[in-house]
C-alpha cells in the first residue's frame, strides 16, 4: 500500500492500534518495498531517474511520458514468500522531439536493461504540452485575429489546449506529433468549462511547436450563463439531524505489510499512475485455506467518443487512460466528502515529466460501512431469521480533464465484489448563438426534427449552452484464478425448451452450459433474449457437489458502441464492441485500447489480441468487462453532475460449498 | 402512516421531539384516518366487517379473501385539503364454496355499496384452504400408501400445502376450485424446504375438499442435508471493530399527519395488503414549489415461472401477489438486522380471512443512511470540490412462502428514487436420488449435455437437492404525474448516423425523439444495439431552456421472459414480456397480472388492457416497470441465500433548471 496513512480519526486510537506499522507509515517516500506488487517507491523513481541520467542519452528535449512499475513474472510473484528477495523493474516511455524510447531499468540492479526506439507509436500528452502547445496556440496571429473577430482582445483570460485525435484522423501522425487545439476564455469563472470559444481549430505540430493550420468557421459568442459549483452556498435541508458513523475502537480492517486483510478477504493494492488502483492477489480465507478469486484487477481503459460532427468537436474521442495518464490519472480525495469520517486514506506517488516523483495525499481511502441491510434473512412461522451487513470500500477518483469517475471495489461478505464507477465533474459544453431550445421536443419521429436545432447533438444544460451527447465505456481487466491460475469460461445460455402438452405448459428455458474454446467464443454481447451466465470455473478442483469451483461475472445496466466498426475512432475503443472478453494470460497484454493509443490504427489491444482467436480452455485466462453508458446531459448535470454510478458484479458460483455469509454475527 | 411508532432510539428524545405526533401514534388501532389515502385503520376494518354481518349474506362458509382501501377519485385527492371530509371505501372479495362476490362499502356512511357475484375468476387462497387442504391431501388413503411406499409411516411431520394452478392447465378451474397439492417432511428439521417428498402430485377439490386425483411416478428419498439455517452460529469474523450508525437527536425525517418530509422530498406511505409499501403523492419542494413527481408507486405484481417439466414442478407458475395475498403480503422486520439502529418501524395493518384486522408490527422502517461517497465533485487546479450526501430508505419484506423480498424506495437528495429488490429468502429445492453432479459441467454444447441428469434444470445445491432454475419477474406501477397530471412518453431513441469523411470520422449517434401516440408505441425492449432513453415529460409546462420538465425511468440489469408467448403461463404472466409498458390512468388498473390471475385466461392485465392501444399523449399516464431476473442457482443460495439486488431509477430529466444537490451543505 502506497505512502501515507492519514485518518480522520483520533490520532492517538489509531498511533495505539497500529503501532507496529508506524515505521512503514512514517518512512513511506524512503521504504523499500515490501512485496513484489508494491507500487515505486520514492527512492526507485529516484533510481530510475539516475540511471537514465546516467546512461548519458538524456538531454535537455528529453522527457518522462510514464515510469510503471514491470511487474515480475506471475509465477515469481505467487512462488515469493516473506523474507525472499524481490526483483524490481521499471518500464519507462521516454519522448524526445515526437521520438518514442522504451526503456527498462533493473532498480535493485540500478541498471539500464533495454532501450529500444519505437516507431508509429505516440507518447501520451505531457502536462508541459498542454501548456506550451495552449500558449503558442493562443498567441498565433491568425488565433488572434480570430479572436479579435469574436471580441475578445484581453489574452489573459483566454486559455487554449492541443487535444490528440486518432492516426486515422492525421495520417501525417506517422512519424510526426500532430494536435487539435481549442480555446475558451473563462472570463468572471474560475475554470474554463462552460466558456468555450466555437468555431475555431488550430492544428499544431507539438515537435516543431508549429501551428499549421487555423480553421474558423466564424464566431459564436462564449456563453455567460453561471458556472461557479465552487462557491455554492452550502444549504442545510430542512430537518437535517446529525448523522454520525464512529468506529470508536479504529477500522475493523487491517493492513500487514501492505496487505488489506478484512474479515475473510485478503487483497493487496497499488496505485498506478496509469490505471488507478490495481487490485491483485484477492484471495478469500473459507476458514482451512486461503483461496485464490483475483490475481489482478484493475481499470484498463476509458473510451470517451463525443457525438457532435462540428469543427472542434468530431475530433473529441479520448481514449482517457492511454491519452493523458502523464502525471498520474487519480486526484485526491475530500475528506468527509469524498469518503465518511471512518475512512483512511492512503497516499500515492506519481513521476513527473522529468520521471521525479511527487507525493499525491489521498489518493485512495478504505473504509467501512453498513446500508444497514441484512446480508439474508428469512421469516417463516413467527420466526425471523437475518444477519446484518457490512461493506469494505475501497475509492479512489480519477480525474482526466472535466469528469471526474469515481472507482469503487466493493468487498462483500458473501464473497462478492461490487465494481462501481460513479461519473461525475464537469460535462463538455458547446456554446451556441440560440439562447435555449426553440423546438417541440415532443415529437413523433426523425423527419420532424429541425436538422439546424442547435441542440441536434445534445440538450441545453444552460442559456447559450448545449451539452453534447457522448459515452463512456471502461474497460476492466479482471485476470480471475479462481483456486489457481487455470480456468476455463462457461457461457450458460439460458434456451427456451418446448414441452409436451402433458405437462399443461409450451415451455421452460434450460440452462446449456458452453464452454468457450477459443476468445472468439467468449466474445459476449447482451442480449435479453438470449441470455448467459458468465461463470469463469477452474475444472481442476471440483466442490463437494462435483461442480467445478466457479466465479461469475454479472452486467449492469450496460451499452455497446454505436459508432460504426469501420470507424477509425471506433477500431482504436473496439473494446467497446462486446460487454465480455476473455484472453489467454499474457504479461503485456495490460490495456484494452493497446499502450499507445492515440496513433493506434487498431493493431493493439483487445480487438487486436484476439484476431489470433487463441485457446483459453484450462489455462491462464483474464476476463474483460466493458462498463459502458451513453450519456444524453439533462440540466441537472449542470454546472457539475450529481454522481450517477454504474456497476458489475463478481460473485461466487459454486465456490463456497453453501452460504458464506450463513454464520455472520447478529450485531453488525 | 400505518400505526405505531417504533424506534431503538432512546425513547425520551422521541417522546420530546414527536410530542406533537403522539396521539396519533399511541392511538393507532383506533385512530380515523388522517387522509384519503390512508391505508384502512382498525375501526374501518370493524366497520367493513359489520356492514357485511348486517347484509344478512354472509354465512359460515363465507370467507373475506381480500379487503383492501378503494381509493378515492383522483381529482378528488388531488382537491382534498386539511379538514375536508374524507372519503372512505373499501373494495372486498369474497369466497363461499369456491363461487366470488365482490363487495364495496361505504365506510363512513356504513353502507353495502354494491354486490357483485363474479363467475370465472378465482380468489387468492385463504390461510385456511393451506391449511385444510394440506391437511386433506395428507390423509387421503392414497397418499398415505404413497408416503409408506417411502417409507414416511409417521405423518406427524408431513405437511401437504396445495397450489393453484392456472386455467391454461385446468379448463375446469371455470367452476370449480381445483388446486395442486404435494408434500415434504421436515423430520429433523423446523421447516419443511430442502425435504421435498417428490414424484407425487395430488389434485384436490378446494371446494368439495374432495381429492381427485393422486400420481405417483414413483419414490425418490427426502434429502437429509443440513438446512438449520435458523440456528447458524453467530461467528465474529476476525478483527471485526463495532461500526455505529448514530443519530442522536433523532431522524432527519419528519411525519405529520402520515406525510413523510424529507429535506426537499414529501411523500405518503400506506402497507397494502396485496402490493405491500404505497407511495402517494411524491412531491419535491425545489424552494418555490412543491412539484408533483409521483402520484402512486408500488409493486403491482410477481410473476415466478419456474423451469422444470416434472410432476409437481410444471405446475409451479406462481403469480405472487395476486394469489397468495390474503393475510397480507409484508412480514416483519427484525430490529438492527434488516433495518439499522437509527430507523423508525411502522405497524401495518391487515384482515384475517374473515375480515378481521390484525397487528403487524415492523412491517416497513424508514431511516437515514450515508453511503460515505459524494453527492457530486471535481477536482480541478489544485481544488476539490465535492458534498457528501445521504439517503432516505423506505424498506419492507415481502414474504411469499419460501422467498423474501426486501422492496426499497431510496429517496435521493438529487431529485432520483431508486427502487430496489433484494431477494433473499430459501430457494424452491427437488429431491433426486443422486447424491451430487456427476457430469462434466464444462462442455461445448448441449449435445453433450444428458438428457437424466438430476441437475439438468437446476444445479445440486446440497447432497441429493437440487436448486430448480426460475425466473422472478416483478412489475412496479408507477403514476408518474410530472409536474401534474397530463404527461407524455418520449423515447429518446439512439441511432447511428453517417458523417461526411470532412469529419476524418465515420459515425455518431444520434438521439431521435420520439413520442408514443399510444400503447403499442411504448412497449420497450431493451436492446443494446437500439439503446433508448425513457423520459416522461409534462408538456405542458417548460422548463426555463424550453424543454418539457420530465423525469426518466432508468432501468438496470434486466431480463425478458423466455417463454413461448403462446404459453398459458406467460399470458397470464404477460407483463414480463417488456420491460416498459404505458397505458393510461384507469383507477381499476392497478395489477399488471389483473385482479385474479389464477384462473385468469389472459384477459385482464397489461397485455390485456393494451390491445385496445388507446392513446397516451398529454394525458394522465402510468408506467409500468418490469424488474427482472433469471435464477440459476448456486451452491451459496443454500441453505438460506445471500440478498441479492436489483434496482432501477427514477430520476429528474430537465425537472430541474439545474443540479438539485448544488447547494448541499459541507457536512454529512
């Protein structure tokens, strides 16, 4: 577990309780890590930093685009025991003059391993782009005429920004760093959302740092309509009582050497600069063996398509994680906002663009908590029968621009994790020259619709202000090894059955159990017609009944891309195009979108992957779930979103022998 | 409010703060209602119960299957005020010798207002039919040689329950009251699940309390495997801290005169008998108005298809609430286990079999809770802006002989309701002679599947029992009166639309509005690849972008019925066929299964009632929701199963001119 920890709690309870981790706790930017999976500490940034420095290929135009933890292969990591020694590599992107270097650095070995020069791939944005890339846009003459032309002459308040877009966009991305740049000016409000400048895109070169190409379609002035969340008055609602949740006696969690054990549950985690938390070596203890659920499990992935064709706007399809991930995805957290005042807070490390690491407080909290509903319950002759829940949440935010996703996992008594993201922060905003929606929404079809309604591509969400329609589809990497590393996946497709007329009725549906031979049969689309379980079984270890011990993957609420599968943005998000994937193990294959996204013509990642259509019968597999929703903004999302959260689930199917949770305590 | 108040608060404070509430709360069972839409108090029962004393109709024989509020006019609620006299009925049925009369009475007039003899429908089954029945079905010579063909010589712990079964099956159910019995022996064990005495099928008369007809396919052993969920140990799990949810100066809620208030929420609560919690009058005050949302919410009705074409198994089609209601479909709640420590219970009310009323007590709570995440946040130059929220949970349990279902409405702070079920409870088990699978569960198709496995419909949950597959289907009638009475039905239908290769992409989508002109129109399917968005819009009123306020039905993990539509079962059960149906306000539309969906041939429900495919635009409407799920179960469902959830949401589609929780104070 990463840094610091920091609690709400009083000081002394927690310095009593957890005394014998204090040295971990207190030298967290020195200690050496503790375990294989442990994130980069403090001095192994500084380690990799001096290596590379030291291997005399750095200069001046040299940068740090990403320094990740190379995790040791999975069988070292399960053979690892306390006490043994631990291997420690770093993999490093390096980006100097649109030239992209992978380097691999032994950090116990403070020695550099590979260095190999990549070609056609593009380094994420660094924080230094954004800035440089928005200055020299802003101040080109032609964006200054252009802005002249819309009234605007005070620079100060204007703030511009290069955005990438795909290889199948810019052909010229072969061999060059080309970017999409907009501007607002956020005049009388803090930040810039809601304030967009329309109609003008400046194409630049982020190498020669060159705008090449301005296009003005002509001015729309930017909306005024109010946008400051950050001083909304804070309103009691009438009635409000104090509601108080205390763990006088400290959080019923523990944390060993950076494992979080909590009451049957086992798990560890890291915090990623790439993916936010990773979650590995979930294991459950039935009370004679410690099992094994999850070895990893972790965010892949965002797929963030807006649907606007205008100047400025069909350029907006982020692939969020593999785009921008340079300076770390997760932002802190509010305490007693953000979490409740049990929770306890973990801090993160993330590397600059120099590859120097700089301390994040907060960026995850652990916490427990209670709906207060029962974990069963049964009533019958007088009699109920019912055990109170609890709850293990692990938070952390992600932040990538102006959304902000919330990440839950969610550990449950009875052996499932709830995986919940709850999207919130600030939607993307046109500004437009009608002051509000001037047509009949209430209409009976397509034909009817004014194809020039400025809000074609949205709703107003204020006054000059149309949010636009997109989705947002995650993409979770879930390498299950349920009792061990060799599993197979079974589709139970649920088929009706026609019965004889003896029976009084038509039909029934049966359960016909598949099992996916190769990932091109574990391609799962939903569809409620023709329903399936997703149950990922190991058949080497059979319960008491004879079934192969099992865990499921159940859906939320769910959609699949729209976007055309010949589309280019859509062939770099392809993940989006099933709901479940399942692959073969396979150390590299860690990003659903491939690990450089942007100038990807669809030749990594999942999509990619699995056009081999290898076997993954009774091996090492890894589950994909896309969480995906199409996001129609209303009002209410304005001017920041109420969290709407959306989740799947992972639960046991003929893993425990019976009801985990049938001996749970009869106080909460 | 149905009533007295209860707490596990320190009885004190609630005396002080409710000091105002207490004779309403001390008297309870005598008290006059306050409302019209008061669920019926104990006097009104009384009176009910003389009224049809005096009529001079009512014999020995003359059972009161049902006696529920007949709810005023609409307009008529809508124009009550404080101090206007009340209006008062209630709608009865009753069974004499299998022949139904139904009933209504003027309560405060103390008046028959009519009589009407009803041919062809059957009631609910009473208490005593299971329990005289049972009784029959036990004794009869032919059982009882077939219990000693298996050995059961000692009847003492045999209980016989018989079960209806529709008119599709049994055409001579016109006319007679014809049910299907069978037996389990709970020797050894307080209840009667998981000891299922199979291959006997016993068909009774209720009426001539003759049994007709007893088959026998020959005996297979009652299982013996554990099922004393009752008494499960109560196992601290390790490390486990006290977590205490306090409120120390009482609820955050308030009641009076039966309303509930809520920070900006207002709404009335009656326990029904059949459908369990009504909501009524669902109101937001949003500082200036108090704005209609919901007129009424509830369950409307269960339809519980199971999957397995043997004898005693076909005939388990059960429609939930409509057939087993009488006596009440809500049981209790037990304090601190299905609600938390902070909650407030109510009683409810319902009639015996002769139209008594009795005491429930905890049949609903309702108490505050915080989840611990935000109501919304951002972060943003080095500044986290977010708010805590908390919710408000109304929470019952349905008791259906083996299956609890907890029915939640969580009234959020930012205008949405979510309405959850969890399903908890003994799942419905069939005794095989196999002790455990013997099959390889992993196979590629159903070719390989055999044909005798004991689990082909199900899977062992316990040596020698199977958990048989089934579905759940649950349909929630919602009177949304958004912004008033007159409403349409618009769905936002997401297409794909082909952009111009100027736009270096190849597709968006696009959302196409579309109104439903009548039923047929609003008959939605999910599917993924023809997503649409479900907005009930007022269009008579805008909000201040010009759009129609409204409020969307949001559903969430979903399943469509896999029957053949042609099978009896599935046109009695027909609702389950969507997932969204429309229909217009009629007062006598209430159960989407109709009023008697035992004998019903299809032809009172939705699917009924639709085929007229009246209009829906600009007028008073109702939506119907179907919560559904498929039920394969697993080894943890046994011996009692972990609660699981489904939900979906209500919520705010450009009702509010902005977001609703912007300005929630900084403290939880």
């Amino acid at each position: 577990m990463e840094g610091k920890l920091k609690t709400d709690r009083c000081r002394t309870q927690i310095l009593f309780l957890w005394s014998f981790l204090a040295p971990a706790v207190a030298l967290a930017q020195t200690q050496a890590p503790a375990h294989p999976l442990d994130a980069l500490k403090t001095q192994e940034y500084w380690t990799v930093y001096e290596v590379l420095q030291g291997t005399g290929r750095i200069d001046k135009d040299t940068y740090t685009a990403s320094v990740l933890l190379h995790e040791p292969a999975k069988d070292k990591v399960l053979a690892w025991k306390d006490g043994d020694p631990i291997q420690r590599e770093a993999d490093v992107i390096l980006l100097r003059k649109g030239h992209v270097t992978e380097a691999r650095i032994d950090i116990a070995g403070r020695k550099l391993e590979s260095w190999q020069e990549r070609k056609g791939v593009q380094a994420p944005i660094l924080e230094s782009e954004f800035k440089d890339l928005g200055e020299l846009v802003k101040n080109d003459p032609r964006v200054v005429d252009a802005l002249a032309k819309r009234g605007i002459k005070d620079l100060t308040t204007v703030e511009c920004v290069p955005l990438p877009f795909g290889y199948f966009a810019i052909p010229e991305l072969e061999g060059h760093r080309i970017m999409y740049g907009g501007c607002a000016d956020h005049r009388g409000a803090y930040l810039t959302w809601g304030r967009s400048i329309e109609g003008l895109l400046v194409k630049v070169d982020a190498v020669e740092k060159k705008v090449l190409d301005v296009t003005d379609e002509g001015p729309v002035p930017v909306p005024t309509s109010p946008i400051n969340f950050q001083e909304a008055a804070s309103i009691p609602r009438p009635g409000t009582t104090p509601l108080a949740v205390t763990q006088p006696l400290g959080p019923g969690f523990q944390l060993a050497g950076g494992e979080v054990r909590w009451q049957n549950w086992r798990f560890r985690v890291r915090l990623d600069p790439r993916v936010g938390p990773v979650i590995n070596l979930v294991r459950f203890d039935d009370g004679t063996n410690l099992r094994s659920i999850l070895y990893e499990g972790s965010l892949s992935e965002l797929f963030v398509p807006y649907m606007d064709p205008a100047a400025g706007w069909a350029t907006r399809i982020f692939i969020d994680a593999g785009e921008f991930f340079q300076g770390g995805v997760l932002r802190p957290l509010r305490e007693v906002a953000d979490c409740p005042a049990n929770a306890t807070y973990f801090d993160g490390l993330v590397p600059d663009e120099h590859g120097i690491p700089v301390l994040r407080s907060r960026e995850a909290c652990l916490y427990e908590f209670s709906s207060g509903a029962p974990a069963w319950r049964h009533f019958e002759k007088e009699e109920i029968s019912s055990r109170p829940s609890r709850t293990l949440v692990l938070r952390s935010a992600a932040v990538i621009g102006n959304y902000d996703y919330l990440l839950d996992w969610r550990f449950e008594q009875d052996g499932s994790i709830h995986v919940a993201v709850g999207a919130t922060g600030i939607i993307e905003t046109k500004g437009v020259t009608a002051k509000k929606a001037n047509h009949d929404h209430a209409m009976s079809g397509a034909s009817e619709v004014s194809e020039a309604a400025p809000d074609e591509f949205g709703h107003f969400v204020a006054e000059n202000t149309v949010g636009v329609n997109h989705d947002h589809f995650l993409s979770f990497r879930l390498d299950l090894d349920v009792d061990g590393q060799n599993n197979s996946f079974i589709a139970h497709r649920l088929k009706q059955r026609q019965l004889p007329a003896s029976t009084h009725r038509k039909s029934i549906w049966v359960a016909e159990p598949f099992r996916a031979r190769t990932e091109r049969d574990a391609m799962m689309d939903i569809h409620l017609e023709r329903p399936a379980m997703w149950v990922f079984e190991n058949p080497n270890v059979r319960g008491p009944l004879g079934y192969a011990t099992g865990y499921e993957i159940m859906p939320g609420h769910a959609a699949a891309s729209l976007l055309d599968p010949e589309d280019g943005a859509q062939r770099v998000g392809a993940f989006s195009s099933h709901q479940l994937w399942v692959t073969p193990y396979r150390a590299d294959e860690l990003y659903a979108a491939g690990v450089y996204p942007t100038a990807s013509k669809g030749d990594d990642g999942l999509a990619a992957w699995t056009k081999a259509n290898r076997p993954i019968e009774n091996t090492d597999i890894v589950a994909w779930y896309t969480l995906g929703f199409h996001h129609m903004p209303r009002a209410e999302d304005w001017p920041v979103m109420p969290v709407m959260w959306h989740e799947f689930v992972i639960r046991p199917f003929n893993f425990f022998p019976q009801n985990p949770v049938l001996t749970l305590p009869n106080a909460p």
